[in-house]
C-alpha cells in the first residue's frame, strides 16, 4: 500500500507543471482538509523547487471570521 504523501505528490505530479517559475497558491481555511492540501502541496513545491502562496480570507460570515484568518495566516507563514 502506499503512503499518504507518495500518493498526494503522484497526484499532483500528473496535474502541475515542475518547469515553471510560476508559484503555486493553495486555498487554506484552517481546517483539516485545506490543511491536509497545503502540506502535500508544500512538499511537493520544495521538490519541484516551485514557490507556494497560501490564501486565506475572512468572508466576514461568522463573529470569530477574522481570528480565524490570523491563525491561518501565521500558520501558512
């Protein structure tokens, strides 16, 4: 069987471009799965030598919305 991040960089081996100079930006709300996505996404940009950008944004639709897009944010960071 194989490992969880075997599997993330093949999958995103057959999608992305490693010949490029353009960053990839990854989506991350600070739950389990956008969290899930930004580690596989940024070990798969270390070994490409590709640069990733995180996005976070506070749609201001719940009271704790801009909390939660600073934690995001220092941890994207």
């Amino acid at each position: 069987m194989t490992a969880p991040p075997d599997f993330a960089a093949r999958a995103l081996d057959a999608r992305l471009e490693r010949e490029t100079d353009r960053p990839l930006a990854v989506a991350f709300s600070g739950g389990g799965d956008s969290l899930a996505l930004l580690l596989a996404a940024k070990a798969w940009t270390d070994k490409a030598g590709r640069k990733l950008i995180a996005f976070t944004v506070d749609h201001q639709l719940q009271a704790a919305g801009a909390e939660w897009a600073t934690w995001c944010a220092s941890r994207g960071a």
